[in-house]
C-alpha cells in the first residue's frame, strides 16, 4: 500500500450469525509500528533506540495531539514535562468521525466502525511497568482512565468502554513503552452481555450479588487469594481460564468503577502494584493481558444493582491451542490454589 491510503480504511463490525458476537475487521491496524520481531520473538529495537519510540518524552509530536495530560506546571501541551498523556490512538480500530449505523439482513449484519480508541501513555520512562513504577505514578493511570472513562460516557452513541492493557509481545503488544487503551463501542461485547446475564441470574435467585459472594467464599477459604487490603481482594479465580490469572474486585459492591474515593484510587494502585511485583518475583518479566470489566452505559436493563466491577490479569504463559479454540473450553495446567500460593511466596515487602 502506498502513501497514507490506510488512513481511509473504516473499521466494519460484522456479526458472526452462529455465535452471535461482534468482530472488528479493522485493515488500518496493520500498519502499526511493530517494536517486536515475530521472526525472532525478540525485540527489533535496543533501549538505544528509545528516541525512535513514539511514547517518550521529546517525541511528543509523533502521536495524535493530547486528549489529556498530568504536566508539570508551566509546560504546554504536547510536549516534555509530562508524567502522563492520553492520546488518540494512532492507528484505531474505531473512529469518531462517522455514525453508527447498522445494515445488513436476517443472516449477515454489519455496522460502520464508529466508536473511540485511545491510548493511555502510563509513564515517561521507555522501560517502566507498574512494578517499577511509584505509587503515584500508579494512581495517576487510574486517574486517568477515570477521567477518560467519563469524559466518553458522555456519548449517548456509546454503550461500552474497555480498559485493557497488553504488556509484553505474546500478549499483543507493538510496543514495549508502558501503555494502556481504552476502545468504546456502540454495541455491548458478547462477553459482557454474558457477564452481566450470569449476574443478574443469580441476584434474581439469590437475591445477593454473584461476585460480593464469591469475594466472601475467597475469604474464608483463604486457599486462592494472594493480596487484600481494606478496600480490595486479588484472588486466583476457582475456574481460572489461564495459568496464574488473577482478578482484583472491591471488596464493597459497586458497579462504576469511576465512582471510587481518593482512598479506594490509592489502595486499588497499591494492589496493582503488589500483584505485578509479585508477578515478577515469581514468573520474571512475562507478557501479560489485563482488562477492566464495568457496568455497561446507557442499557435501560441494567439498574447497577447486580453488576461489580472487576480487573482481570492474564500472564502469557501459553498458547492457546486448537482445542481450546475450537471448543471454548480452556486447559490450565496449575491449579489457582498452586498458583496462589507461589504468587503469595514472591510477596514483596517494599509496598
């Protein structure tokens, strides 16, 4: 392709009619620059090469310009002095710039690829995670995707915003710079659909909250959890789908993750930090997918009673293989209860 034509290729999101979910064919995400050699399965680029990566400081006209920053006082935007931007996305999976519009017929369905994809670069440093990272620094991300959080709800087009992060390049990642995205969408994700089903399910018969109860359950048992503090639990799931996958819920139930105090941001950074710490003293530096589950916007189904939020954290330290795949059913090879325990062995005491 020559010239800058990726730039006119729309995302379309088509819906598979066997199983119901939404897939993004989106060819301008191909053209992102790659700081991974696939070939080798090592890094193209040397920490010498920092002044090429489009993240650091100094090289701040490289990206979109600044959705927001956390600056020092009396720099400008799009330029040094940062502790942390939010830019839109270079080469996005979704646009703003259209309208959501659906077409299609009884078998196939497909919509315009509207929607936001932004980028959360987390740190100035090129090699930085959140284990090296200070508190702060930490409190600033999840200020920052609470920030953006409200600022796209304000969408009435918008019914789901993802927070994940991909580290790492088995994970995804095209670049190594410490960073997280934020993609909204106009449609509800097939696995938050399933989610919240499987919630509401279960306060109908119940009539308590699915994920207050499993945190309860973690408690007493003890055998699962690897951290808590006053406000959050980390536990290695029962049905844990990946080998050492973790996930973090405030222990007071709560279906917005931007309705949190100062205190809740604070012990929520302290216990991201302490998990991927404990990631490192344990597994070293591995690659790793991490994504925020919250209540979906502006669904007149959902009162807010039966959802909880959540953080999921996925080390990768396999590959998915073709019965996985094919059945939807995962293989895991630790038990969580094993996996817990060395997790809970690699504790750091430096928080």
């Amino acid at each position: 392709m020559t010239g800058n034509n990726w730039e006119q290729e729309h995302t379309e999101i088509r819906k598979d009619p066997l199983s119901g979910t939404w897939v993004l064919i989106a060819p301008q995400r191909a053209h992102r620059p790659m700081e991974f050699s696939i070939e080798s399965g090592e890094e193209a680029q040397s920490e010498t090469d920092k002044e090429d990566c489009p993240f650091c400081p100094g090289n701040e006209l490289m990206t979109p310009p600044e959705l927001l920053s956390y600056r020092e006082p009396g720099t400008g935007s799009n330029q040094s002095g940062w502790s942390l931007r939010v830019v839109r996305n270079k080469f996005p999976a979704l646009v703003s710039t259209i309208e959501p519009l659906l077409t299609g017929d009884s078998l196939y369905q497909s919509m315009t690829g509207f929607g936001y994809h932004e980028v959360v670069i987390e740190t100035p440093s090129h090699t930085d995670d959140y284990a090296d990272m200070s508190l702060t620094d930490v409190e600033n991300v999840i200020w920052a995707w609470r920030d953006r959080l409200l600022s796209l709800h304000s969408d009435q087009r918008i019914k789901y915003a993802l927070v994940f992060k991909n580290h790492g390049m088995n994970a995804g990642a095209s670049l190594k710079h410490a960073h997280s995205q934020i993609i909204a969408t106009p449609l509800i994700p097939k696995k938050i659909e399933q989610e919240v089903n499987a919630l509401n399910e279960y306060i109908t018969r119940e009539q308590r909250c699915l994920i207050c109860d499993i945190i309860r359950r973690e408690q007493y048992d003890g055998k699962r959890v690897v951290y808590q503090n006053e406000d959050f639990v980390c536990f290695c799931p029962y049905a844990s789908s990946m080998t050492y996958q973790v996930m973090l819920a405030p222990v007071k139930h709560c279906s917005e993750f931007v309705d949190m105090t100062d205190d809740e941001v604070k012990h929520l950074a302290i216990a991201l930090r302490h998990i991927f710490k404990m990631f490192r003293n344990a597994l070293g530096d591995i690659s790793y997918n991490m994504w925020l589950h919250n209540e979906p916007w502006h669904n007149s189904d959902n009162d807010g009673k039966s959802f909880h939020w959540h953080i999921d954290v996925t080390p990768k330290l396999a590959h998915l293989a073709g019965f996985e795949v094919g059945s939807g059913f995962f293989i895991n090879h630790t038990p969580p209860e094993d996996a817990a325990s060395l997790l809970r062995s690699a504790t750091s005491n430096d928080d």
